[in-house]
C-alpha cells in the first residue's frame, strides 16, 4: 500500500492538476451565475460541451497531419480557445435568453429556473446527438468523435518518477492564465464592477444605474468563454468529445465550485485543483472507480466544517 | 409466380394478420427482434438485424407455404423498455419467436417473462454466463459467453506473451465487469500475477488507472470493455509511455476503437470475439454471405451479422419443418443441427451453443484483421 | 385529460390559452373548496373508479399504441406517481431542494431484491425493511447536511444519489454491475398471483398510491404540515417561533425517503432484475421536474405532472430518437409560461407573489410589470 502510494504520488499528482484545472476553467460559469443570479445553472455542462465541439470542428477544418511546434503551435491554441470561447460564450447568452429570462421576468422561483435548466440541458446533448454531430462532422454514430492530435506528447521535464508533458503544462499554464484574466477583468473594469454589485445587491445596483439584464448577460457570456476555453483544452489533452461528455465534468466542476465556495472566482479554481488532486490521490489506494464517491464524501465533510466551502461565498467579498 | 402472388392477395384480403390463418394456403407467423436499434451502442445490434432480416426475406423469397414477418422491438438496451415492449409483442402482436435480446441486462429482464409465456428466445449477441444458469426453458443463444471468451482469450494471451505479470482493466459496466473477472481468474489459475484497476464509464480521464499500470510495469494488458473507453484508455497508455501488448474482448472489436486510440497507438492491439466476422477476402459459402450481406445491408458484415443471420436460420429450419406454435418451434430448436454462417448452429439444453469458439483479430495498418480461431491464431509482430 | 375541456369552455380572454387554463382551474377549485362532503366523496370515488378502468385495452390503444399500456401504467406512469409524492413532500411540502431522490428508490429496490434472492425473505418484510433502511438512510443524509442552505443541500443530495448508486455498481455483495435477477415476485393476495400479468401490479401500485396519498393529505393538515409551510416560507422566523426546524426538516427527508422506498420495493417485485443503472441520476432530475412541472406543494398537480412525464415519452414512441429532445424542450417551455406549474398549490402561489416561497426567487430580480416579487433571496 505505501509503495503504491510512494510510487504513484508523483505521477497522479500531475494528472489531479491537469483535470482539476479543467474542473476549475468549467466550475467559473457556474460560480459566477451563481454570484449573480442565485442560480445552479445546470446547463453549463453542456456550454463545456459545445466548445469542445467548436474546437473539434476548427482543429478538423485544420487538418493538422502532424503535431505543430513554436509559434504555429501558439497560433493555433489561440485560434482554438477563442472560437470555443466565443461559440460557447454566444451559446450561453442565447440560453440565458431562451431558458432563464423570461422565468426571471415572471419572478419565478429558482426550482422553475432549476427545471428549465435541466430541459434546456437535455434539449442540448440530444440536439448534438441527433442533429449537430452529423452535421457538423461527417460521421454518423452518436458514441464519439475523436480529435487530430496537434499538440506533441514530449516529456519536458521530470519530477521524480513523474515525467510531465508538453500538453499537460499547457493545460495547467492556460488555465491559470485565462483565469487571472478574468479576475480581472471582474476586479478592474466597469463591467466588472457592475457584476460585483449586482452579486451583492442588485435593487441597489439598480438604483446606482447598473443595467442589471446587461450585466446578466455579460455574466453568462464570460463564464460560457470559460467553459470554451476548457472546452478547448480539453480536445487538446484526451482528443475525444461525444454529446454526453458535459454531464460528468459538469456535476465535477460544480462539486468543485461549491467545495472552494460558490460565488467565488478563486474559490472555483482552488476548488477545482483541490478536487483533480483528491480524486487522484485517493484513487491509488481505494481504485480509480471510486473517485466520484470520493469527490462527493470530501465535499460532505467539507460543507459540515465549512458550511460555505474552502473560501466562502460571494464574488464581491474575496476581491479585496 | 403469377399464382403465388394472387394467393397473396388473397390472404391479405382474408385480414389473417398476426399469427392467424389466412384465406388461402399462405400464412404468416410473427418473429420479433429485440435490441437497441437506435441508442447508444445500436452499432453491434443493426448488424445482427440486418443478418436475420436477409435470412427471413431469402426464405420468403421462395414463395413457403408459411411465411415470416420480422418485427423490430426497439428496447434501447433498456431493461425498463425491453419489459414493456415483450408484454406487447407475446400479447397483442403474439410472435411465435424472439431474435434477441441483444444485451445481457435485458435478456435477464425478460427472459423469466418468455419463460412463463413459453416462447423461445435466441441471442446472437448477448455472452452473460449467468443467463444460461437460470433454468429457462425456452432461452437459446448462438454466441459463447464470456466465461469462455475470458479464459480463452487469456490462454491465448499466455500462449502468444508468455506473461509474469498481467494487468487487468475495466470499466464498471456489466459486460466489462465480467469478461475481466474471467480473464483474472484464468490468468491467476496460470500461476500469472495479476494487477487490477476499474474507471466510471463516463469518465474520460484515466490518469490514475494509467498510474498504476506505469507503476506495476506488466508484460500484458487485458481490458474488459467498450470500444469508446477502449479507445481512450488505449491512447492515454501510449501517450505515457506503456508500450505493453494491449488485448481486449469483443466489446472493443470495432473500428471505432482505432478511430478513438488513434492509428499509431492502436496497431497491434489484440482483440478477441466469439463472433466471426468475414471480411471480404474470404472463400467458399461465407463468400456468398459477404456479397448478399452487402447486397441487402448496404453495407460489409459487422459484428454478429452472421450470428443474427443463423439466429433466424434456426427458426426458419423449425418452421420449414412445420412447426408454427411457441412450443413446437422451441422443441425442435432442441434436435436443430446445421452448419451455420458463423459456426455449426447446434444447441445445449440449457440453451448454450454446442460450438463456443472464440476468434481473435488483431489491428494492422489501422484495420481489424482476423487471425482465426483462438487456438490456433497467431500474432503478428 | 380534464384539462382541454375546461379550455374549450372557457373563451380565450387577452392572456392567452395558459391563462384559460388558470382561469378554468381556479373556478373549479373554488367549486372544490364549497363542495359538500358528499359531493367530494362522489369525486373521490369516481377518481378510483377511474384508476380502476384505466388499464382497459380500448384506453390502452389510444394511450400507448407502441407498448403495452397495463405495463406503461405501472412504470413509468404508476411508479413516477408514487416517486413524486414522495418528493413533494421533500419540496413540495418542506422546501428542501433534493436533487438525489433516486437513492431512497434504489435502497427500497436493493433491499427486496438483496433480502429476497439472499435470505429468501417475505416479500413483504422486504419491501417493509427496505422503507426503514430508506428511512435510516434518509437520516444519516440528511443530519449533517440539513443545516446548509438550500443550494448547497441540492449538490450535496445529489453527491448522495451517485454515491449510493456508484457504490451498488462496485460492490459485489449486492451483485455489482450485474445486478441482481430472480427477484421473487410478491405473494398472491387474495387469491390473485402476482406473475407476468402486469394487472396485479398495477392495481397494487394504485392501492400503494391512495394510501401515500391519504398518508401525505393527513400529514399536510397537522402540526407537522404547518410546520412545514413556516419553514418553507421563513426558516428563521419559524424558528424564533418555537419551531424545532432542523427536526421537522429531518423528519420530512425521512418521511419522503420512506415513499421513496416503497416504490422501489414495489418496482423491484414487478421487475424481476435490478442493476444499478435502474437508479441514475436523470431519474432524480425526472421525479423533480415531474413534481415542479404539476405544480409543487399540491397533490393532484404533482400527480398530473407525473402522470404527463411518465405517459409522453411512451405515447410518442413513434418520435423515437427524438422524445428526450422534445421532453427537454416542453421543460423549457413550461417553465417559461406557467413557473408555477399546471396546478399551483393556491398557498404557494400566494408566497411566490409575496417573494418568500421557499426556494426563493433568482437573485438579479428586476421589478417589471408582471411581478411584484422583490429580492428578499438576494440580499440575505
């Protein structure tokens, strides 16, 4: 059992950081419709979905023949993350538009949205299983379709027995950045200020002129960029995608954004990496079936210590 | 032809429908066909349809006295479905038969139902061990279950590597979940030590399980599952490095295996089935398969089209007979003896096939190639 | 359904065919509410009568010409039914988001699949001990967790469901993934044997429903159903009040639990084989949609949702491939005209309108026209 454990750290360690900073790039949107709407915006997944679908479709039209390297490399990571990022973000102001407005129009209560939420996500994965796939990628089969791989395997460098890999820093580097980015975007700019105040008080922010139906939808927009983004880098990394493949990840990130404190953009990222890194560390022993039941256990425990996760609630309040 | 095609008529005018006697000397007897036709793992099941559906309409070709009407059952591989679904095909459109069901899962839902209501049932395609042990009467299947495709393909895997050290994985399906305790359990009876992990289905990301293999460095992999895990799992061992001979059981045989690993990492990949697969460099009577199976399929044989085709075979030599009840058919189902597309058709009586081969096939250039019955295959490279 | 001819009746007024509905249906629960106890009694009858009749084949034809109706009627139909009022009870009545329902139906089934195939138990002390261990399990769920706010109780609920349902798939023990076939049928009663005939079933799921029904109606109008309501409305006022909130939140987990269980029993003798992909999560996200979609907090709409929910999907087989595309579809819709549901429970409504129902509104609530819902949630 120790040995097992000596020898796998290393190795799943990396492998918790590479998934829990997809976990993290996804468990954004949800925090920050959170923040903003008290709402469990159980659609997400499927905006993560979509980007790895934007990215699929980009990278084929590409047609990579052999992994890229340097600037052309750079070029084409760029170009996939802002394709995904802007289809996934124009796909979840368009929900926001269709499945939750006008239930906020009626005030409806947020076991409605919650419903039309699941609709909405049930309408999506079969709309990409039955129609989109098809379209979209000249294959029939509703099962998978796999992506070019463009990115090179290439060990950099080793810690210990643990070998890292070129698209494995990539992911962890990306995602870091993108989310820094945010941060401050949220902290900085107007916009930002806007989502703060409406998180915190939105009668309030509708006295002090914030447009509060604007700043939703930019809300929605930028945590759907996020989902594109992981989205993205989620071809890159397992080149694989399917109609149901937001389900899992999704319930994942938003284990992880509640577990870091939801509301909270650090705490979605801390959450998430707390999350890749648990699940892993835990499979060695119990086996890898078990990692969703452990995900779920630590989230318990954690909730009964910390009744409002890792970091707290609220977008507003960890800004300082 | 002209006279044949009046009687027809004629008895579609009596209304005999269902079951029932029509007008002139011509009847038609029901046989439905259960599986997931249009879910998610509808791949290994339209091909065995389509291999009943020819057999049947080669035989109503020639103008018999009795003819077969196929009707579909689409269970989706549910067990819930497939319940509601046999209700109404034994009491509204009353089928004297059943192909199918394609899946385990199902087969046990209904199976006890088929029982109680006496009519037979033959699976091309469902390999769970335990169906045959529940004393069912009526229940036939023309596949081998995965209690010998597991230690076969295992004692293959000994022959061809000669393994210490074995790793066995899965996914926390039923299938998956079984194939892989057979393979285990034989590997261990060998006197090879063996490693185990097992991953959620839906989880895309195996780093840990490929931690562990790193980690206990085997001269052998076994895994028990789907093409669409195999797929992944395949290429995230590659990519880290394991370069491990990389063997699997007849849910992976598809080419959506290599689609999903990759060419590269998937060359050489073993993969084992009792299903026979012919490709289109066979000779002899499988030849003439091979040309009507695409001539009326539109399509090459797949996996289980020649089981679904001997499936149907089996009844269509009952009704031949004369035999057009439940029971008749069943009874004769149990002296039935032919050389089948796939294999000599043939049963035990508790409704496993006498004949349980196993093939195995291996991928070469991107492609599934069968190396031919696993006692006597050998690998290449 | 009851519900197209009240819309005939009524002539559309400027608020369009939902408003009909509303309209239609506030009149005859005006009618309901100064109906004599006679008259109520008549109604009741005549609704059992009708459940009685219900699985002739000439309905049958009409209602699920794809597969057989009796079987439709006693899953998904009779069991979602049975499913939903043990939710409501949960949300309807307490306003506890439970996202992991399926777990309670899944220990009602493992326990008389388990103690049955295993121990060779009474079908009946089976499905009884599998409504305890829901009840059990209920508790253990709901004692450390019960204490989170709303939002945070929906992941962690649903965190218990896939852990009950992931833990079944790799335990051996109770048959892993390959379930466990050869459930022993219940015994006869009566005379009457429960075999292949889904008949017996389905009466027996309707004798399971009016009971859980009574159980339910009884519960709402006692001490434990007002305490609820305060709950729902203001946990904190509630408990200044004297309201033990924490056991009566229990105590509904519990009580909903149970329903839960029974259900599972029941589903488990008609189905003959269980395995854990019986209990998924899309289940507990069906049961609650079903449950918001009739209207929560009140019975005869959690019903019609049920029933709606259960029959679509079967009577539009022909769509085959696309049912769950267009179900996903009508959820949206749904929600977007009537938030409140087909049959709104009349005090709900009212608590929607002064911005305190239970699950609270959305945060960024702007005042319009057709709300007068203020931001209560939000500013918490």
């Amino acid at each position: 059992m120790l040995d097992d454990f000596v020898n796998q750290f290393l190795p799943s360690t990396v492998g918790g950081l590479v998934i829990g900073s997809i976990y993290a790039l996804i468990a954004l949107g949800y925090t920050m419709v959170y923040g903003v709407l008290r709402l469990i915006n159980f659609a997400h997944s499927e905006i993560f979905m979509i980007g790895t679908f934007a990215s699929l479709v980009t990278l084929l039209a590409i047609a990579p023949t052999a992994p890229f390297t340097g600037f052309a490399l750079v070029g084409v990571l760029l170009l996939l993350m802002l394709v995904s990022a802007l289809v996934s973000g124009a796909s979840a102001v368009a929900l926001e538009a269709v499945a939750y407005r006008p239930l906020r129009k009626r005030g409806a209560t947020r076991l409605a949205a919650l419903i039309s939420a699941i609709g909405a996500s049930l309408f999506l994965q079969e709309l990409f299983g039955l129609v989109v796939i098809e379209w979209l990628i000249d294959k029939p089969g509703r099962n998978q379709a796999s992506a070019p791989r463009f990115v090179a395997r290439d060990t950099l460098f080793e810690i210990g027995n643990a070998s890292v890999r070129l698209d494995q820093v990539i992911v962890v580097v990306a995602a870091i950045l993108v989310m820094v980015g945010l941060d401050r975007v949220v902290n900085k700019t107007r916009i930002g200020r806007g989502i703060r105040a409406t998180a915190q008080d939105p009668e309030a922010a509708v006295l002090m002129g914030v447009s509060i139906d604007n700043i939703v939808r930019v809300t929605f927009l930028l945590g759907g960029a996020m989902a594109g983004v992981a989205g993205s880098l989620y071809i890159m990394e397992i080149e694989n995608t399917g109609y149901l493949i937001g389900f899992v990840l999704g319930i994942k990130a938003f284990t992880a954004a509640v577990l870091g404190g939801i509301g909270n953009l650090r705490g979605a990222l801390m959450g998430g990496i707390v999350l890749g890194l648990i699940e892993n560390w835990g499979a060695i022993f119990l086996g890898s079936e078990w990692k969703d039941v452990i995900a779920f256990t630590v989230l318990v425990v954690v909730l009964m210590f910390r009744p409002t996760g890792i970091l707290g609630e609220s977008l507003q309040k960890a800004r300082a | 032809m002209l006279a044949a095609a009046t009687s027809l008529v004629l008895a579609a005018c009596a209304g005999g429908g269902g079951g029932g006697t029509g007008g002139g000397d011509v009847t038609t007897v029901k046989i439905g066909f259960m599986g997931d036709l249009t879910g998610e793992n509808s791949a290994i099941v339209i091909p065995p349809y389509n291999g009943a559906k020819m057999a049947i309409d080669e035989y109503n070709a020639t103008n018999p006295k009795v003819k077969i009407q196929l009707e579909k059952y689409d269970s989706q591989g549910k067990p819930e479905q497939a319940t509601s679904l046999i209700a109404k095909a034994i009491t509204s459109d009353k089928i004297v038969a059943l192909i199918g069901p394609a899946f385990s899962g199902e087969s046990k839902a209904i199976g006890g139902t088929l029982d109680e209501s006496k009519i037979p049932s033959i699976s091309p395609s469902a390999t769970n061990p335990g169906l045959a042990k529940n004393g069912w009467k009526y229940w036939h299947r023309v596949v081998a279950n995965d209690d010998d495709q597991g230690p076969r393909v295992a004692e293959f895997l000994l022959t061809a590597k000669a393994p210490k050290k074995a790793f066995v994985l899965s996914d926390d399906q039923e299938y998956s979940v079984g194939i892989a305790e057979a393979v285990t359990k034989t590997f261990k009876d060998k006197g090879v030590e063996v490693e185990t992990d097992k991953f959620a289905k839906d989880a895309s990301d195996y780093s840990s399980t490929v931690t562990k293999v790193k980690s206990a460095n085997p001269d052998v992999i076994f895994f028990g599952g789907y093409y669409a895990q195999g797929g992944r799992l395949l290429k995230q061992l590659r990519d880290n490095d394991v370069k491990t001979t990389f063997a699997s059981g007849d849910g992976s045989l598809d080419a959506q295996l290599v689609t999903g690993a990759g060419a590269a990492a998937a060359e050489n990949a073993v993969l084992a089935c009792p299903c026979n697969i012919p490709s289109a460099d066979v000779t002899g009577t499988l030849k003439t398969f091979f040309d009507n199976y695409k001539k009326s399929a539109g399509a090459d044989p797949a996996i289980y089209s020649t089981e679904g085709y001997d499936a149907a075979t089996a009844y269509i030599k009952a009704i031949q007979a004369g035999k057009t009840t439940s029971e008749d058919i069943n009874n004769f189902l149990s002296t039935v003896n032919f050389e089948g597309a796939s294999k000599p058709i043939k049963f035990k009586s508790n409704g496993e096939p006498e004949n349980a081969s196993i093939f195995v096939y291996q991928v070469k250039g991107g492609v599934l190639k069968l190396l031919g019955p696993s006692a006597t295959a050998k690998l290449e490279g | 359904m009851k519900g197209d001819g009240v819309t005939r009746e009524e002539s559309p007024t400027k608020r369009g065919g939902f408003a009909a509905v509303g309209h239609g249906i506030d009149r005859m629960r005006d009618w309901w509410e100064n109906a004599k106890v006679w008259q109520r009694y008549l109604i009741y009858i005549a609704l059992v009568v009708g459940a009685l009749i219900l699985p002739a084949p000439a309905i049958g034809t009409f209602m699920s010409p794809g597969s057989d109706w009796t079987t439709v009627l006693v899953y998904p139909i009779g069991t979602y039914i049975l499913l939903a009022v043990g939710l409501n009870v949960v949300v309807g009545q307490a306003g506890l988001l439970d996202l992991g329902f399926v777990a309670f139906f899944a220990i009602g089934g493992y326990s008389v699949a388990y103690y049955g195939t295993q121990f060779g138990w009474n079908y009946w002390a089976t499905v009884a001990f599998g409504i305890i261990l829901a009840a059990v399990s209920g508790v253990i769920l709901g004692a450390p967790t019960l204490r989170l706010r709303g939002d945070y109780l929906a992941i962690v609920t649903l965190g218990f469901g896939e852990i009950v349902r992931i833990t079944a798939n790799n335990t051996d023990e109770i048959g892993g993934a390959r379930g466990i076939p050869g459930i022993p049928h219940p015994p006869p009663i009566f005379g009457t044997k429960f075999l292949i005939d889904p008949a017996p079933y389905y009466y027996l799921i309707v004798a399971a429903i009016v009971l859980v029904i009574i159980f339910s109606v009884r519960l709402q109008k006692s001490r434990v159903g007002r305490a609820w309501a305060a709950i729902r409305e203001d946990e904190d006022a509630a408990e200044l009040m004297g309201v033990p909130t924490f056991k009566f939140k229990l105590l509904a987990f519990a009580i909903g639990a149970m329903i839960g269980g029974l259900a599972g029993g029941i589903y488990a003798g008609k189905a003959v084989f269980i395995d854990p992909n019986t209990f998924p999560f899309i289940l507990s996200a069906t049961i609650l949609a079903a449950v918001v979609l009739g209207g929560s907090g009140n019975l005869p709409g959690v019903i019609l949702g049920a029933f709606l929910i259960g029959w679509l999907p079967e009577r539009f087989r022909d769509f085959a491939d696309y049912r769950i595309l267009i179900f996903g579809g009508v959820l949206v819709l749904m929600m977007a005209l009537r938030p409140e549901g087909l049959l709104p429970s009349r005090r709900r409504k009212a608590e929607l309108h002064e911005g305190t129902g239970g699950m609270g509104t959305m945060g960024a609530e702007v005042p319009g026209p057709d709300t007068d819902v203020s931001t209560t949630e939000a500013a918490k």
